[in-house]
C-alpha cells in the first residue's frame, strides 16, 4: 500500500519540474530571442536534456558505476560526430577498473573530473581533470586491456593505472573514429572494486528529489555553452577563428568560429595540415549549440571523408545547396551556427581562413583542378555515411 507522501508525489508532479523554466529563460541569451523559430529549437532542445538528465540522477552512482549516453546523435549539444561520448558517476576515494576490447577505433580516450556536463550550475567548477588516451596504456595484442582509476597506485600494482585526482566525480570516454565504416567500437567495463551494499531501492522522497534535479540539467547545459558561443562571437565577431586549448584534454586544439552566409553565398574555409597529427574533423553546429544533423547530412568531415586538394591545402565549402565539389559541408538550412575543428595530438597547429563568395562563382575562388561531385555521387556519399552511423553504439 503507498504512503501518503508518496500519493502526493505521484499526483504533482509537474511541481517538481519548475527548474525547466531556467532553460527557457536562456532564450534571452541566443542570437534572436524574438525569433519563434529559436523558442520552438529551445524547447526541443530542453526536452532533449531532460532526457539526457534522467541518465544521470536514476541509472548509475558512484558505488554502483555503469555507462550512461552522454552526447551522440540523439544527444546533440555539440557532440563530435566522430565520437561517441559515455559518462559514469564515481568518487575519489574509491577504486575502480575499466576492462574490456579496445575494438579498432582510432582513438579510445578517459577523462576523469569534477562535473557531470548538466550537472553543475556554475561552469567555472569543473576542475580536477585528468586525462589519458590509447597511447598511454598497454593494451593486448587481442585488443584486451584494463585500467585502475583510483587516488593513489595499488601497492604492488604495475598495471595500467590513471589518478583520480580529490574533486573528481565522473568519467568521461570517447569513442573516437575515423573510418566509420572499417573501425569497431570498443567494448568496456566499470566496476568499483571496494565492498559497497547492494544498489538500494529509492525512497519516494529520492525520487521526487531527483526529479527536479533533473528539471535544473537543461537550464545548466544552456548556460555552459550559451556562454561559450556569445564570447566567441563577441570575442572574433563572424567567420574567424579562434584556436583554443580546453580543459580536460590535453593534446587537443580546438578551431572555433562562427559562420555566417546567406543562401546565395557559399563560405570557403582553408587550411595547411599538420606535418604530423594523429586525427582532425570539421563539424558544423546550429545556432542553439547543438552539432547539425549528422547521420543524414553532412555535416562533418575528417581525414577519411575529405578530400585534400592538388597543392596540399584542405578546403571545406559551407553552402545551403550542395554545391557539386568535394568537402561540401552542409549547414542542413542554418545560415548561421558556430564550426569546430580539432588538431590532435599534432605537431602545430595551423589557423583556418575563410572567404564569403557567390554560389554562382565559388568555382572561380577554388583551384583549377577541383573535381566535380554529381548527385549520384553524394548520394551514395550519404548513404554511406547513414549506413556506418546506424552502426554505432549510442547507448
């Protein structure tokens, strides 16, 4: 029989979410807050985070660890689209093992820190990161490995071992992928190896407290990378980049601009490469933060997918019509967003340009040699893409 408190939670619980209405007060904070086009993003945005919350505060706990989706393509604030992001809750002073198949991505990256993306209200809290990557564990030839995260080395231990540095609350992974179609995503493991009580059924007041918790995620995710995007464009104004280096992963540049055209405009983004980098991508976002559709446009593209032209430069075109070359980005109707690049681990790290010309005449601004790519040609491009994207783990 239920108890009185629990009735009542059950019949109000719509009290529960007010925190969503800090999610829709950050409409005030986008480009074009009067715009109903950016209210009707907002909400589906906030209800994409509302889902996103209920991962956090009812699936794992630090005692109890498990993978949760993190960011991915039903995930979308600013994911990149050649990873495929997990999140466990853990704590500091416990010990835990990561174990399981590399698989063959071309990249398999940790990072442990202080906050759950979501979680904190003030994004100046994140702290404590600590991160390493494949290159920084042995791994068998079978692809087996496993690691210890713990605030100190196991006495004796000589295996694989990563700190959790005091504050650290959370691991994040990334799936990294280049080939989409060829490489395998990795199978993995957590499990806390200290005696903790079997995972306890929640109290109905747990509940409803973790309920409007969760009302709070959207509000917060908002805020974070509201904040980023509004300094970038009052930092570098429009169709500029700026090279930055964040926290929690150390042999990354990040390349971040905000783009802007019309549709009879085509943006030409251009760059040297690296002598030497182990991986890079372009991807393209919407005005809300939120990375493009990018199962069935594309959005994106890395050293797999482009194609580097005749003498040695990568060229990327944005424009809302496919506009029959190679490395089209496309902006899925947005004239405006915000693009990310990504040099890792590389030896320098070169600085986009970029140039606004016609649609009509964008073959005059692109080298002689560029080929041509007809329909049938991207279409099976994107059927590709589709195909190798549905077989991702997402969950």
């Amino acid at each position: 029989m239920e108890s009185k408190s629990s009735q009542k939670s059950s019949l109000d619980l719509f009290s529960h979410l007010q925190g969503l209405k800090a999610a829709e007060a950050q409409l005030s904070d986008t480009w074009q807050p009067d715009d109903p086009g950016y209210r009707a993003d907002l909400y589906r945005q906030t209800m994409m985070n509302l889902s996103f919350a209920y991962f956090i505060y009812f699936h794992a706990d630090a005692e109890h660890p498990d993978w949760s989706p993190l960011w991915n393509p039903v995930f979308t604030c600013q994911p990149n689209p050649d990873d495929i992001y997990l999140l466990s809750p853990l704590r500091a002073d416990l010990t835990y093992r990561v174990s399981g198949n590399r698989g063959t991505v071309r990249k398999l990256i940790f990072v442990t820190q202080q906050g759950i993306p979501g979680v904190l209200e003030d994004p100046t809290k994140f702290c404590d990161f600590s991160s390493i990557d494949d290159k920084d564990f042995e791994i068998g030839a079978d692809g087996q490995f496993e690691i210890i995260f713990s605030a100190k080395r196991p006495q004796g231990y000589q295996g694989n071992w990563s700190m959790l540095k005091p504050k650290a609350d959370a691991m994040l992974v990334r799936y990294r992928m280049v080939d989409w179609e060829a490489e395998r995503d990795p199978q993995l493991t957590i499990e806390c190896l200290d005696p903790v009580a079997p995972k306890p059924r929640l109290t109905a007041q747990q509940i409803t407290e973790r309920i409007e918790l969760m009302s709070r995620v959207p509000g917060n995710m908002t805020r974070l990378f509201f904040k980023m995007q509004n300094d970038l464009k009052r930092g570098f104004g429009v169709n500029k980049f700026e090279l930055v280096r964040l926290p929690g992963l150390d042999k990354q540049i990040y390349l971040q601009a905000v783009f802007e055209l019309d549709p009879t405009q085509a943006l030409i983004i251009e760059t040297d490469l690296p002598r030497t980098v182990e991986y890079w991508n372009f991807q393209l976002n919407d005005y809300l933060f939120n990375a493009v559709e990018y199962v069935y446009r594309s959005s994106s593209i890395n050293a797999s997918t482009a194609r580097i032209s005749s003498d040695g430069k990568l060229r990327l075109v944005v424009a809302l019509e496919d506009p029959g070359v190679p490395n089209w980005l496309d902006p899925a109707g947005y004239t405006t967003g915000t693009i990310y690049g990504r040099w890792y681990d590389a030896d320098s790290g070169p600085t986009p340009t970029f140039k606004r010309v016609p649609l009509a005449t964008l073959r005059k601004s692109l080298p002689p040699d560029t080929p041509t790519v007809d329909a049938k040609q991207r279409n099976e491009e994107l059927r590709t893409r589709v195909r190798a994207a549905q077989r991702r783990r997402r969950w």
